[in-house]
C-alpha cells in the first residue's frame, strides 16, 4: 500500500484512539463513511482499500478536543497528517467543499477558525484539482449517518439541522447530486441500490 495513507489497520487504530479523546457520533459516522466509499470503489475500478482508508480517516480531525471544532477539524486534520500521509490529509481538507467555497460551511458564526486559518483552507482548495477519491468522500460523506448510509436529502437536512444553513446550499446540494451522477455512470446503476437495506431502515426505521 502507498505510504501516502496508512494501512487499514493503523488507521482504524487511528480512529480508536480519536474516539477516546473526544467520544461522539462522528466516529460511527467515519466508519460508515469508509464502508461505503469501500463499496462504491470496488464497483467502480477504484482502489478500495484506499477508499475505505480515507473514508475512515476524513473526520479525524475532531479528535483535536472534546466537543464540537466546526471547521477547525478541516485543518487540524491536515495538519494531523500531512507530514506523514499526504493524501489522507488532502481528504481532510476536500472532504467538506463540494462548491470550493470555504462559505458553503453552515454555520458561519460558530467556525473556531482563524481568519488566517480560513484563507489557508481557500488558497489549499483553489490550488489543486478534485480527483474521483475526493468526490467519493464528499459523496459518502453527504450520505452517512452516524447509524448508516441514506439518502443525499436526509443527511444534508440533518447537517443543515445541526450546523445551520446559508446561501449557498442550492449550490452544494446541487454538487452533491451531481458527484452522485458521476458515481452512478462509473458503476453504470444508481448506486443507492447498493445500500438499499440500509437507506430503507433509515427512512421507514
């Protein structure tokens, strides 16, 4: 395996230990986020070891401390890895930008990031070109909840719910259904017939 992400045991070691720092739903959530990514790759020419190691890893960054980091996790989950695995530290920093703007982030007044810290964020985005593994982790992760995968409206509510909205939702809810066309092309069927149990348990309980 490249060593730009670790292997699938040290990063599941990884998340343990993050759990530990600062317990909570988003470790479920990552875990989900992996496994999905891991299928939807298998199905569609992509490494999904690979897959299923930055799905597990894109979140890591709440284990900065107990609670709530908003954006912060974003960076300091780059910062966690970047040294070490490049590419799982870029899934840190895409994972939440479906538009490139760092605004499309719900809640504006509650960030925790420096105005130094943001333009880092932009410029970081700006700079590179999106590959098919940051869109399946943006994708996975607009489907996953902390109990399993559902469907795209369900869990950009729920994330809207808790995080707040702005002005440029149409726009990232429109990106997020179109990394999903992209996804359906490369597996050649709606990808939601993969989890279908588990979208179905979601809706109906």
């Amino acid at each position: 395996m490249s060593e730009r992400y670790p292997k699938r045991e040290e990063a599941i070691a990884m998340l343990e230990k993050a759990a530990e720092i600062n317990p909570g739903a988003w470790t479920d959530h990552s875990r989900n986020v992996a496994e999905m990514a891991e299928t939807i790759a298998s199905h569609c020419a992509m490494d999904s070891e690979k897959a299923y190691v930055l799905g597990l890893l894109h979140d890591i960054g709440r284990s900065e401390y107990r609670g709530w980091n908003q954006m912060h996790h974003v960076i300091y989950g780059y910062t966690m890895l970047k040294d070490s695995y490049p590419e799982a530290a870029r899934i840190c920093m895409t994972h939440s930008y479906v538009t490139r703007v760092i605004r499309e982030y719900g809640d504006q007044n509650n960030l925790m990031c420096s105005e130094e810290e943001q333009q880092f964020i932009q410029n970081y985005i700006d700079g590179i070109e999106y590959d098919d593994y940051d869109l399946l982790i943006q994708l996975c992760d607009s489907m996953c909840l902390p109990d399993g995968v559902t469907t795209i409206e369900k869990r950009l509510v729920d994330v809207g719910r808790r995080y707040g909205t702005n002005d440029l939702d149409r726009d990232r809810w429109n990106g997020v259904f179109a990394i999903k066309d992209h996804f359906d092309s490369m597996c050649k069927t709606n990808i939601y017939l993969y989890f279908r149990e588990e979208i179905e348990r979601s809706i109906f309980g």
